[in-house]
DNA sequence: AAAGATACATAAGAATTAGATGTATTAAAA
DNA sequence: TTTTAATACATCTAATTCTTATGTATCTTT
C-alpha cells in the first residue's frame, strides 16, 4: 500500500458494502483483488482486515453467505441483505460527507473521474 | 462528531499540520476550536486525541513549543519547524491522493468549495 | 517437483482515538 | 456573590481497527 495505513482505518466497510452492492455476490479473495484492480494497486486489503470484518458483517445481519465447492475447494460467497443495501447507502453518504468536509477544512482539490 | 470517529483516524496530525502552516503558530485550545469553526461543528478534536498528537509531532522535530503566560494561565504555543512544514505537505499531498482514490474506488462526488 | 496463486481463517500486537478524569484560571450569569 | 460555563493544560484506560505473522489446503503453471 501506497498510503499510511491508518488512512483506510474506518473506511473498509464502506469498501465492502459499495462493491457488495455493485455485484450481488462476490467472495473474500476476490473482494481483495478487486480492489486492488479498481486502484491500481494503491489499497491493498489485507486478508487479516478482511476476513473479521466480513465475519462483523454478517454477525451484523448486513451480508448473507453460501459456500460453493469449486472442486474440493471452499468458496464462500457474500451477498447484501436488504439491511446490508441501506447501511452500504449511509456509509457511503457518510463517507462522502466526510470527505467533503475534509477537503474544505484542508482546502485541497480532489481530482473527480 | 457526527461522522464514526473511525473516519478521522490517520487524518488528525494532517488537519493539525495544516492549520500551523497557515497561522504560524497556534495553542491547544485554539486547533480544538479552529477546527470545530472550519467544519461547522462537524469535526471535533478531543483533547484526549489532540494533546498526544502535538506532544508526539514535538518529539519528531515537526513542531517547537514556547509557553506565554496570560495573567495566571498557561499558554502552550506550538508552531511549525522546517521539517515539519515539509512533512505537513506531504501528508496534504499524501491525503489528497488517498482521497482521489477512494472517491474513483466508490465512485461518488464530492462537492468542492 | 516446486513454486506461485487461490482461498479460507485466526491471533498477537501496534496504533490511534474516544471518553473520563483531573487541575486551575477567568468570565459571565443567576 | 456564588455558581456555572468557558478557557487551557494534561493524562490514562478502554475500545476499535488494522497489520503482520501464521496456519491449512488446493490448484495451476513451470
């Protein structure tokens, strides 16, 4: 990872619900490639940050799972929950609140896609 | 504060940074205060989080101190030293990218000032 | 056959912040 | 005039979150 770390503190289950609700269902290893895809390799998901927070989520009630065999291997994949799909929307509203609450506190100049 | 406070984890010594590279120099209470102002009571620094923050950028050379007294009180002033007017740019630079990445990674629009 | 990628997971430790608490002075309100 | 709120410093415990290390196992490519 690019950044200091810290910087993704507070941030990563808004990851995951917002790629959750891009993708019906998608399972733990992927999640990570995924975003590592999606920037370029400049946020890393560690599998250490993943897998508990997954396990948060569901203990949660916010993500359903179900395991597929893909040979004798175990995937397990998770999907949102309707409750899943609303706090992915408030987190992600919250987070670009933030985020603009940031950029006029520090007046910097994100450059949009 | 009324963003999870896990948002503003890694963001505090950067919001501290910035605000000595715009006013030379600066006391507890005011950063405290300042920032409140700025964000419109949306970020609140908490002494508990502000004071070891200063302490720890004043052991790593990033800010010197120099105590005024008024009248009876004591006034810790804390301004920028070379070094950390450096770090304070790289960390905006540091944050800004950060930023440009999660908003293309979640794909929102933050609205600039 | 070995190495690297896929895929799950846990556990110890580091780092950071919130919240509580403490001390003390000064100003404003009751 | 008393007491409350604001100013101003600071520390400490606990909670949270993530990193790093470790572990297991399968599949694919060299």
């Amino acid at each position: 990872m690019t950044y200091s770390p810290e910087l993704l503190k507070g941030t990563l289950k808004t990851i995951v619900l917002k790629l959750l609700s891009d993708h019906k269902k998608m399972y733990g290893y992927e999640i990570t490639q995924k975003v590592k895809e999606l920037t370029r390799d400049k946020i890393q998901i560690t599998e250490g940050a993943l897998y508990p927070t997954l396990h948060a989520l569901e203990a949660d009630g916010l993500v359903t799972t179900e395991v597929e065999y893909i040979g004798k291997r175990v995937r397990k994949y998770y999907s949102l929950s309707p409750a899943g799909r609303t706090a992915g929307r408030e987190k992600l509203k919250e987070l670009t609140n933030f985020m603009d609450t940031m950029i006029a506190l520090l007046d910097i100049k994100p450059k949009m896609a």
